[in-house]
C-alpha cells in the first residue's frame, strides 16, 4: 500500500506538494510514483533561477524501466533542486517525500494556488488507476 | 545453446603466443612512419596472444550464448524480430556488388543503379508515398530526416513560427527524441482508454505553432487508430504536416498505406519489415517517402531514370534539399537486401506478410485469454502485436512481468518486450511475427501458462528466475549506474613497451 501524507497536497500525475515556512514550495514524486517506475538511476533537476510554467516538465526521472517526466504544479521560479539525487538517485525510492524532494520554487503571480488533491482525493486516484 | 559464461579472451592469452600463418607476409612500411612523434603511441596495444585455434574456439562459444531469432522464438513487441531469408543475404554479397567502388562512374554500374532505382519504385508503392530517398543510415537517422524535411517545408513558405511537434503519448520514445534533435518544442497528446488518440486534445494543441505529428498505425499500444483521418483533417487544417513512423508498417504491409491515410513523411525501418540486419548496432538503413509538396526537400542523392539509363540526382537537381546525411547514398549492402526481400515476396507476398503476422497476433491475443491473461484492451482486435498486463498476477500473486519475461528464457523463448507502451502497468508487448509456425505460438502458450500454475504454487520459482541461463537475475540498477565494460589487466602484468 502506498503512503500518503496527510499533511501534503497532490497532483492527478503523481506530484507532491509541501509549502515551506518561507513561502516557497517544495515538490517531489509521490510514493506511488516511485514504486510504480521501481529503482530509479539517474534524476535531473532545475537550475536555480529557472523560471517554470505551470504543467511544464522540470526534471526527468528514469528508473531501469523508463525516463519520464516531471511536471511543475505551479508557476514560479526555482530557488533549488535537491544536490543530493545526482549521486543518490534512490533517495526518490526509499523517502520520496523527505531526502526525495525534486526543487523548491517561489510562486509567480498565481501563488501557489491551483486544483490539487488532498491526501484522501489521491489515494482514491491511485486506487482507481489500480495502484 | 551453451549455459556456461566464456571467460574475456585476454585471460586466454599467453606472452609470445600467436598465429603466425594469419599474419600478413610483408607488412611494408609502417603506417605510424607518416605521423608527427607526438602523435605515436609510446607502448604496445595491450593484445590478448592467443593461438588460432584459441580464438576459434573462444568467439564459437561466445556466439552459442547468443538468444537469436536463428535459435529461439523472439516475440520483441515493437521492433518486429522476423527472420530473414538468408537468400537476402547471400544476393547481397555477390562479388559484383561487393566490388563495386562508390565512386565508379554510373556507366559501368548499371545493374546495381537499376536494383536501387526500383527499390525506390517499390519502396514508393508500398507506402503510397509521391517519392523515396534511400540515403539515410538508420531509423533514427531516417526519422531526423523526416522532422528537417518538415521543418525546411514551413521556413520555404515563409512560416517560422512553426516548432511544436505534437505526439501522442503512445508513440515510440523515439520521436520525441527527434523533434527535440531537429530544434521543435514536443507537445503530448493523451490517447483514450481504447487506445485510439483523444481527437477533442489533439484539436485543442494544433494551432499556428504546429509543426506536425509525429505517430505510427498501428500504435504501440498493438491497435489500429481508427479515427487516423480526423487526425489527419485536424492536423492539416491547422497548417501541420503527419509524420508516420513506419516501425509497425509491418502490419499493414500491402493493405493500407501511409500515403492513402494522408500522412506527408514516413521512414521506413528496413530491418524491421524488409529483412536487412537487426540489433547488434547496424549496419542500418531508415528511407524516407513524402507526399509531392515534401519532394522538392528530400536528402540527396536520389536515383532517377532517364530513359534506359539510370543516373544520380543531387544538390544540382533539388536546390531545396535538406542535403546529405551520408557518404555516397547510404549503406547500399543493407538496401540490397530489402530490395532482393521485396523482388521475392512480390505484390502478392507483401499482403501475406501482414496476413499472417496480424494472425499470429490475434491467435496469440485469444489463446492467452483462454490461458488466464488479460489483455491491455480486451475489445480491440490486436494488429501485428499485442499486450498483456500482469497487474492483476502482481497484485495477487506478486509476480511481475519482468519475472514472467525472466521465467520465459528458461523455457527457451526470448522475453516480449516490457514495461514499454508505459501507459500499460506491468505489461508485456508480444510480436510474433509472420515467420512462426502454429506449433511455435502454441509452445509459446504453453510456457505462459505453465509460468502462471508456477506463480500461484512456488512464486519464488518465478520471482528468482531464470535458473538455465548463463547468468542469473541482474543487478539493472548497478548496470546501469556503474557500467563498466572494459577489461583491465591484472595489477602485476607489466605492458610492454617499444622503447
């Protein structure tokens, strides 16, 4: 069974979300996510001051089985992405949502708003996707 | 098939060892006496000294660990592992064409200009295309081609702000990677839950941006798109070109044509459909058909006849082409091949091929259903390939479809290709192809299901296999994080050196 922070928001394609004390946003892949890809091998993540639309891809994560990509949930601009995954890929695969964390951004002008899920709404999408 | 592992020929070696006899008479000046100090090396190559008989027996039993199509069934979904007819093959090496200098003058290479002139003709008429160039290398090369044609047709006219390539996100891995090579911007469609492309997005993405589309029909996911002329009508009343992938034109090979469904560029992989060399790296060869406004950009040279004769057309002839993506006009011993293929299946045999490679399919599709497996869409008559998916055989019995793809080499079959269309969970894509008999896919059946009695009763049979193989499970992760091909001699073997 996945795992699913309560105290997260979540997107339809597997994003995670935790607003920081300072205003910026963390995002990372759900637990879900890295299970379904398996032992990942390679990230790559955004140089910071990289200015991102909302639903553009910001980083690529490819496990033995796929590359796919990550989409940002907001607009914003990068303020870091995680140093660690270069050399620790797996990071991802054993606490997605601590040491796994993709980038930071500060929102643009629509905040950090948008339709996200909660913790119940996605573990009932990954239910139905059979997960 | 041998199951022992042979060991680097280096470790074979013995210092002074050699076989004199191969070793050329009067070797002559040495090439290295033309080149600057600098640039000589200062020690020997490190060469593994071995006897004839040594290397003979070392590179014989590396080829028995080979799993090949001249040895097993090989059902690797989309990239359609036939067999080829060693007539292709022995055609193609036929001293006159093997001795043939590119740069003889087309006068004294008739023959050989006359087989390429019609490989073209019938390239031209199987996929319904206006013309054919041969030139490019590889599929990928050939898909390259392909994007830039598009691409040099929008700035001819004046369009510049035409960059968006879109893509379903069925298609082949490498499309993306192409319209990214070729400067576009990838834009992905979704497809429906029957496999065929969400018309309403596709309309919603074209706009004054779009370049083209890039997709094959067949789709990865093993189905006919359906709808392929309201995506055609969307695409090019929005101002974009089609591209066709022509991986799975083995499918519709002498049924439908790329050109008759409206697309403007196709490549076709010669190894996949026309028995050329497949894996191993290439040699390949990837031609490109357009429809008459994509002619005038098409990669030069091209063959034409003029009256009984047949001749280059180059940069002179076409001022508006893309240019040359080879040296002289593309690995000509590969498309030697295609063309003898083709010559012997005739118009008539081109149709059986997909008869019986979309029969297979389907038998296969049927009987695994019978056996307990569920198909990716159950309600889709599959085309030249088909999927299973083992969500339900993981969540149950936690066995994967990598352990179902492992398990199967024990039982002598090379593994379906797995975990790629990737929008079906642990799945796997099956092509038999037209080549196997009744009794090779009913075998095939057999190991499926006897692979799922396993996985019910002993999981970690499955889960551990394969237990035949030269090796057993590997480490993918660490393959491919610390790839590490190279031999290294042992610490106390001293390199020799000349000076």
């Amino acid at each position: 069974m996945s795992n699913v922070p309560s105290d997260l928001k979540y997107t339809k394609t597997h994003e995670w979300l935790r607003t920081l004390p300072d205003g910026t946003v963390e995002v990372g892949i759900t637990d879900h996510a890295q299970h379904a890809l398996g032992d990942l091998v390679f990230v790559e993540v955004p140089e910071t001051g990289r200015k991102l639309a909302a639903g553009e891809p910001f980083a690529v994560v490819e496990s033995v089985k796929a590359a796919s990509d990550v989409y940002s949930p907001i607009a914003g601009e990068v303020t870091a992405g995680n140093p660690g995954l270069a050399s620790q890929p797996e990071a991802i695969n054993s606490d997605a949502y601590g040491k796994g964390w993709l980038m930071r951004l500060r929102p643009g002008a629509g905040g950090a708003g948008g339709e996200f899920l909660t913790a119940a709404q996605y573990e009932k999408l990954i239910a139905e996707e059979g997960g | 098939m041998s199951t022992r592992l042979e060991k680097p020929i280096f470790e074979y070696s013995v210092p002074g060892r050699g076989a004199e006899d191969q070793w050329p008479r009067d070797p002559g000046p040495a090439a290295s006496d033309d080149l600057p100090a600098a640039s000589r090396r200062s020690g020997r190559p490190l060469l593994p000294e071995v006897s004839e008989l040594e290397t003979v027996r070392h590179f014989t039993r590396l080829s028995q660990l080979n799993f090949s199509i001249d040895t097993h069934f090989y059902p690797l979904g989309s990239c359609t592992m036939k067999y080829n007819p060693k007539a292709c093959n022995s055609l193609a090496m036929l001293p006159e064409f093997l001795a043939r200098h590119p740069l003889a003058p087309e006068s004294s290479g008739q023959g050989f200009l006359a087989c390429m002139y019609e490989l073209q003709e019938m390239l031209k008429a199987v996929t319904g295309m206006q013309a054919v160039a041969l030139s490019p290398m590889a599929g990928a090369q050939g898909e390259f081609a392909g994007v830039a044609m598009i691409r040099a047709y929008h700035r001819a006219r004046g369009d510049l702000e035409r960059n968006e390539i879109i893509v379903p996100e069925a298609a082949h891995g490498t499309n993306p990677a192409t319209a990214t090579m070729c400067g576009c911007v990838v834009r992905e469609v979704p497809v429906n839950a029957a496999g065929d492309v969400d018309l309403e997005a596709l309309k919603a993405a074209v706009g004054p941006k779009t370049a083209g589309i890039m997709l094959t029909n067949p789709s990865t996911l093993g189905v006919f798109e359906r709808r392929i002329e309201a995506v055609a009508r969307t695409v090019h009343e929005a101002g974009g070109l089609l591209y066709y992938d022509g991986a799975n034109l083995n499918a519709i090979l002498g049924k439908v044509r790329p050109g008759d469904m409206g697309f403007d560029v196709i490549h076709v992989n010669l190894h996949k459909t026309f028995s050329t060399p497949h894996g191993g790296g290439g040699p390949g060869a990837g031609p490109v058909g357009v429809s008459a406004r994509l002619a005038p950009f098409l990669p030069v040279p091209l063959l034409a006849r003029r009256g009984e004769r047949y001749g280059w057309l180059t940069e002179r002839d076409l001022p508006q082409s893309i240019g040359r993506l080879s040296g002289f006009m593309g690995n000509a011993g590969v498309l030697l091949r295609a063309y003898v293929y083709m010559r012997m299946l005739g118009r008539e045999g081109m149709a059986k091929v997909s008869e019986y490679a979309t029969l297979n399919a389907n038998y296969l599709l049927a009987q695994l259903k019978r056996a307990g497996f569920d198909a990716a869409y159950p309600d889709r008559r599959a085309s030249h390939e088909l999927i299973v998916t083992l969500k339900r055989q993981a969540k149950e019995l936690g066995v994967t479809a990598m352990d179902f793809a492992k398990r199967l080499l024990d039982h002598g079959m090379h593994a379906p290709t797995t975990y790629f269309p990737l929008l079906v969970p642990e799945c796997l894509l099956i092509e038999p192809t037209e080549t196997e008999s009744k009794a090779a896919l009913d075998a095939f059946v057999a190991a499926m299901a006897e692979i799922l009695a396993e996985a019910a009763k002993e999981p970690e049979r499955v889960t551990s296999a394969p237990h035949t193989m030269p090796v057993r499970r590997l480490d993918d992760v660490r393959a491919a994080k610390q790839l590490d091909l190279t031999w290294k001699p042992p610490a106390a073997h001293a390199i020799p050196t000349t000076s």
